[in-house]
C-alpha cells in the first residue's frame, strides 16, 4: 500500500484569496528554487478565477553535468542540453514521483485533479508536460514555458488516455538561445500529431517572461479553472 504521508518537497505556499477550492503547482527551472515565480503572482489577473493555492516547490539540489557537475537546484541531471539521445530518465521518473505527490497532497486537502494546474518553466516545463500527461486522472490544464517534451520517445506508449484532452499551454521566447524555439515548436508538433489540446503562443523574448505572455497565462488559468464548482 503507497505511503498516505510521503515526504513532499519543500516549497511555498500562496493563495490569492481565503479558502482555496484550486490549485496551481508551479515548477521552476534549472538552477532556480520556488521563489522564481512565487513573485508572479500579484502580476496575474485571476479576477474570473476561484481561490487559487499557488504552490512553488524546490527541486533539490544535484550535480549537473552540463555545468561541470556544479550542484544546483534541478529537476533532473542534463549531460549536454543539445543531444537528446543522453537523457537522465531516472532522475525525471524521481521528480516525476515527488510532483505526483504534491498533486496527491492537494487532492488530500480537498482539491480535485480537475481543478489542479501544473505549470513549469524550461526544466519545470519539461517536468510539467511529462508528468502531467501519464496521470490517471486529468488536470485542469498543463503550463509549459520555455520548454520541450522530455523522453520524448517514450511519450506515445507511456502517455495515459486519461489525460488526452487536458488542456496545453505552450509558450516560446522566439529569440531564446538557452531552449531554442525549435526544440519547444517540436514538442509542440509531437503533441498535436497525438490529437493533443495545445495552445501555442511566442513572443518576442529570450529565455524570460513577456508582459504579454502574463496576461495570455491569466486567460488560461480564467478558461480551465475559472467555471464554477460542479454542483453549485
């Protein structure tokens, strides 16, 4: 029997106003902790949205061998960012694990997978889109910004049908020299190619945030989260 208590990442936790009744799991990317995007926040307009629970947690802290085995914050160890056939499957199905249980924990709180987002940024991105598209049970929507389709080899076999039309988010900086868009338009074609919901938006950005970017983000958090509570 799984563990009802398992040891969850630490993070922190926001709400936009009192009692939540949805949540948003929000992963950061390489190097940085929680606190990258907790700031986001009071940037969003969630003025069409019910009380959120922003969760922001830490990925902990490995060697990366792309940056000499420098320890970091990370989701996953990355052997060179641009060949893809080297890729750190077990550390991506161990953080895959430590988001599941978050998303468990929320549930546990009263908080339905329907009313759960998770979103990533670059490495989070990646993290977001593999683990929220095997789930069981479908989120509200998946988050993907500046990102790309870890294992991606793997996806049309492992992909759970449950998740099928969770709706995607999908954001690129057209300018981004750390993920370049090429790598992020191919997830993108993977995953329509498999009938997959994706909306895809660029920007003329580099690896960041667009102004613009924040408010297309408020206006998909408003479409998937923004409906009422089944049953009222």
């Amino acid at each position: 029997m799984k563990d009802p208590m398992p040891t969850l990442l630490p993070r922190i936790e926001l709400v936009s106003s009192p009692n939540p009744t949805a949540a948003v799991i929000w992963l950061h990317g390489l190097g940085a902790d929680g606190n990258d995007f907790a700031g986001l926040v009071p940037e969003l307009d969630l003025r069409d949205c019910p009380p959120i629970r922003f969760v922001f947690p830490h990925a902990p802290s490995i060697p990366v061998t792309m940056n000499a085995g420098y320890v970091m914050p990370a989701w996953y160890d990355i052997p060179d960012l641009n060949r893809m056939e080297h890729q750190d499957a077990e550390g991506i199905q161990k953080s895959e694990q430590s988001i599941r249980d978050l998303i468990d924990n929320e549930v546990v709180r009263g908080i339905s997978f329907d009313r759960i987002v998770l979103a990533g940024f670059s490495q989070g991105s990646a993290m977001a889109l593999h683990t929220g598209l095997r789930l069981a049970r479908p989120l509200a929507g998946i988050i993907a910004l500046s990102g790309y389709l870890p294992l991606a080899d793997r996806f049309a076999a492992e992909r759970h049908a449950a998740s099928a039309t969770t709706p995607i988010f999908m954001a690129h900086g057209t300018n981004d020299p750390v993920v370049v868009a090429s790598r992020g338009e191919s997830a993108r074609n993977a995953l329509i190619a498999l009938g997959h919901p994706v909306q895809w938006h660029s920007y003329p950005m580099e690896h960041s945030l667009h102004p613009r970017e924040i408010a297309d983000i408020s206006a998909f958090l408003a479409h998937v989260l923004g409906h009422s509570e089944r049953g009222d």
